[in-house]
C-alpha cells in the first residue's frame, strides 16, 4: 500500500513543472494548458521558495536588481561634422516583473530601449561641437542630464515598468 501510495505520488510531481528563484530574481508564470481552461501570464510571479504548475506551464526569470547595460558607440558625428566615439553605460531596474512579460516580452530591453538609447546619445551630440564634446566635462554632464530627462520620458510614455538608476555617457575618444 505505501509503495502504491508513494508511486502515485511519484507521478503526480513528475507531471509538473516546478519554479523557484534565486535571491533577487522572480519567475513570472506562462500558462499553456493543452485541453481544458486558458493560457496566459499568471498575474503573480514566483518571488520566493518553491511554486509547482502544470507540465505545460513555462516559467520567465526576470532579474529585479539593478542591471548595467552599456554601449560602444563608434562614428558619432558631432555638430561640427568630427566623428566621435563614446562608451554609455545605463542602470536599470524592473520595478514590475509581470507588467513587463506581459506587455514587453523577455527581450524588453534589446526590443524597446536599445536602439532608442543610441538615437538620444547621437541626437545630444549632434548638438554640441568636437572640442567641446571631448573636453569639457560641463558638456558631457548637459549631455548626460539631457539624455537622462528624455529617456525617462520616453519610459514613462510607454509605460516600461523599468527605472532608470544610472545613466552616464563616457568621455569622448
């Protein structure tokens, strides 16, 4: 009778998928039921210990701390007409795990902010002249606060759970 019991067992939790994030991480729940009910995000994400769902269900670890995200940008024309290369680097933070699967996907970064990134640096260099760019710090620092209050615009227009921690704009080679 044990031996049934525990064979049962067995095979009710091999039929399941089981979910359990590492410290600072949360694993928003993908629900793809094969015959009866509906798919869909769960609207609670899998913050700690251990969750099981169905065998069909698919788990999306999402990292909650903050994240550095840098970029090389070669060839940057400045006003004057002098290419420039910067190195930006941009800390961010998702404050809404589920709110960001569902509405933006795994890939919400490289698919919404990327490439949007690049076109305010190069637009706020554009603005400015080689000499001033490359040596003035007073520059970079307009530049950094210009870049700054337009990608948290941009953010806040699209409605990105996301928050900008850090953002700076290297020195010009």
């Amino acid at each position: 009778m044990k031996v049934l019991v525990a064979l049962m067992l067995a095979a009710t939790l091999a039929g399941c998928s089981n979910f359990s994030p590492d410290a600072g991480h949360e694993i928003v729940l993908v629900k793809k039921p094969w015959f009866f009910g509906h798919g869909g995000i769960d609207d609670t994400p899998v913050k700690a210990g251990r969750s099981f769902g169905a065998i069909t269900t698919d788990g999306i670890d999402v990292y909650m701390q903050p994240q550095k995200f840098e970029t090389q940008m070669p060839d940057t024309m400045t006003s004057d007409g002098v290419p420039i290369e910067f190195h930006a680097v941009m800390v961010l933070q998702v404050t809404d795990s589920v709110s960001l699967i569902k509405n933006f996907g795994p890939d919400w970064y490289r698919n919404n902010l990327e490439e949007q990134f690049k076109t305010m640096v190069r637009q706020a260099v554009r603005r400015r002249g080689m000499n001033e760019t490359a040596i003035s710090t007073t520059a970079l620092d307009a530049i950094d606060t210009e870049i700054r209050e337009t990608l948290e615009a941009f953010m806040k227009e699209k409605t990105l759970p996301v928050r900008l921690v850090t953002m700076t704009v290297g020195r010009a080679n």
